[in-house]
C-alpha cells in the first residue's frame, strides 16, 4: 500500500508542474495542449491508485484464544483425583467433580479444616482427612506454576486409605504364616518330646531321656532366639540424629566389609559424587543399615567367580540424596519383590529373615526410603532415598 501512496503523490506533482507550465505557455498552443495531456494522463494515473487505496482490506481482528476442547473438559471433571486450583487472597476451587464430592456432605465433617490442609508447600506428603467415616489418609500433591503471569498452586488429593488397609492385611497375613511355620517348627518337636518323657522316665530309659530333655532345650533356646530376633524388628531404637559426611562414613563400611568380599575373590566399589555431600541422620544406624545389605549381597554371590558390590551416594531429582548398594548376584526371584521385606521371611536356608525388615525399619526411623530395583546387568539393586 506504501507504492500506491508514491504513485499518488507523484500524479500530483506532475499535475501541479503541468499546470504550471500552461501558465506560462498561455501564447503557444501546441504547449498548452501537450501540458493538458499530461495533466489529464497523471490524474488518471493517481485517481487508479487512489481507488485501490480506498477499497484496499482492511486489517482482521487478532484470533480468539482457543477455546477448551470439551474432550479435555469432561476428562478433568471425571479425573479420579481430586485437584484444586489455589490462588493467594482467593479461597479454593474445586476443579473437578472429585474435588466437589470431597467436601460435600456425607463426607467431609469439616469441609474447612480439608481446605486447609491444601495450603501447603509444593511436594508430596500424607496428610489425614476428618471425614464422617473417621480420619482417612491420602496423598497431597502440591506443584506451583504461573499462568498468564498470576502465581498459582495446583493441589491434588488422593484418599488411599483403603488400599493402605488392603496392603496391611495383606502384610499382617504374610507375618503371621511366617510367624505361624516359624513357631510350629519349635513347638511340634516340644511337644512330642514332653508327652513322651513320662514314659521314658517309668521306663528307666535314661539316656533316650536325656537326648529328648536336650532336645527340649535346643528347641526352647531357638524359640527363645526367635523372639529376640522378632523384637528387635518390633522395636527399632530411635535415632540420634546429627550431620554427617557421607564420604568417611562409606569409606569405613567399604574397610569393614571388603576383607570377606576379597576372601571371595571380589571386590567392594565406592562412588560419592560431589565428595561433601552430607546427611542429617544417625551415622550408626545408617552404618548398621549398609552393612545388612552387603552381608545379604555377598551371601548371595556366594559361588560367584567375581562378585562385585558398588555402593553409590548421588544427588537426584529434587535435591534428595540416594544411596545404592548393588551387586552383580543372581539379584530377586521374580515374583519376591513384594515379599523381601517381610520379616522372617528369607529363601537362604539358615536364615533369619530379619535383615532386611531390619533395615527398613531403621531407614524409615531415619526419615527415608528403601525399595529394591531391577539392575540392567543383572543383580540386586536396593535405593535408599532420603
């Protein structure tokens, strides 16, 4: 449009200078027809122009934004979560029809006291729900974001309470078959022996009586072992809590534990990176806790031609700190994960079963993690995350 603007302008300067130049001509006549010529060829000229500037398009209006896609609409209104929008100064908004039922009657008790618990950092915590069915558990999500540059939270809310009670149950089950063999084992042969001793005594067989009094005694000294082991997974100490480097403390593991893995013709491999990373914890406890995995790593490499523990301290997302002791062992069974951690649960004859319940006890009691993770090359693999 800037073209036609010129060619307008320029029609006009020649009109003007024809005109002109007819002024000054007015005596011969061959000039005064050449300078109406002219005169005639640029207003033409510039009227075309002029026309296409004035029926030139005018400008369309921005695009509308989008408006929501109601597939999108209707997956967040039946979202199974329960998600809250919360903006500083405003009460919160319910997003979703979970969110709605949460607070409505028949199920929250205090429907404030359930808003409150959503004012709360970013992260991920449990938190204990005041419902008319009593208190139940879920899980709080909280994620920060900005939106068309206003400062909003985004809070999700899962009750998982009956899935907590469903996993316990399931829990308690497996203890108490554990507990149930384990028991029987002692007092079968116990009671066998005590209601056969009367008989070997009016008898005078007194060396058959002595083998079973003995007996007796070697069964009720392992059942008595047994609950020894049974409290001390029922009744972790509590931790003393300090700041501690990790580099010294895996450094003095890897010295106690590498003389038994070199004995096996293996070795025991230690990564901290960065070197001064630290921990709040309880440095026994934590060392008592790393020296149960590695004794359960190498009595499960045992007969390997090269086994190889590596025990790692890194910095994940999050800025949490994860620990990994890993070995190049036969690793879990599959189909054992869930079962690991159960106490007196073992698949090693002569075990106790204890040491790894011990050590989720105790990490728990430190404030982390542990769980057991599939290594690529083979082996078992347990993350500790605090």
């Amino acid at each position: 449009m800037g073209f036609e603007r010129v060619r307008v302008a320029a029609s006009a300067l020649v009109m003007t200078a024809s005109a002109a130049a007819a002024g000054a001509a007015l005596d011969s006549p061959r000039v005064l027809v050449a300078c109406a010529l002219a005169g005639l060829m640029a207003a033409a000229f510039g009227w075309a122009s002029l026309t296409r500037l004035a029926h030139r398009p005018k400008p369309l209006p921005p695009d509308p934004p989008p408006a929501p896609r109601p597939d999108l609409d209707a997956a967040l209104e039946h979202a199974p979560l329960a998600l809250w929008r919360l903006v500083a100064g405003a009460p919160p908004l319910a997003l979703n029809a979970a969110a709605r039922r949460l607070i409505a009657p028949g199920r929250a008790v205090e429907p404030a006291a359930l808003l409150a618990l959503l004012d709360a950092d970013p992260g991920r915590r449990v938190v204990t729900l005041p419902t008319e069915h009593g208190q139940e558990r879920a899980v709080l999500a909280v994620s920060a974001l900005t939106v068309q540059g206003q400062a909003w939270r985004l809070a999700a809310l899962a009750p998982i309470e009956s899935e907590l009670e469903t996993e316990a149950l399931a829990a308690w089950r497996q203890l108490v078959q554990v507990l149930t063999h384990e028991i029987m084992n002692s007092l079968t042969p116990i009671a066998s022996l005590a209601g056969s001793a009367p008989a070997l005594l009016e008898a005078g067989e007194h060396e058959e009586l002595q083998a079973a009094l003995a007996t007796l005694a070697r069964r009720a000294a392992h059942l008595q072992a047994f609950v020894e082991r049974y409290r001390s997974v029922s009744q972790p100490p509590a931790p003393t809590l300090a700041d501690t480097p990790l580099l010294p403390l895996l450094q003095a593991v890897q010295r106690l534990v590498a003389p038994a893995w070199e004995a096996a013709g293996g070795r025991v491999g230690l990564s901290v990176e960065p070197e001064s990373l630290a921990l709040r914890t309880d440095a026994a406890q934590l060392e008592q806790v790393l020296i149960n995995l590695t004794q359960n790593a190498l009595q499960a490499c045992a007969g390997r031609p090269a086994p190889e523990l590596l025990i790692e301290a890194r910095l994940s997302r999050g800025a949490r700190l994860r620990l990994t002791v890993a070995d190049n062992g036969p690793g879990v069974a599959p189909g054992l994960e869930s079962r690991i951690f159960t106490p007196f649960f073992t698949t090693r004859e002569g075990g106790s079963g204890v040491g790894l319940a011990v050590v989720r006890q105790l990490v728990h009691g430190l404030g982390g993690t542990v769980r057991h993770a599939k290594r690529p090359g083979g082996g078992a693999c347990f993350v500790l995350t605090f």
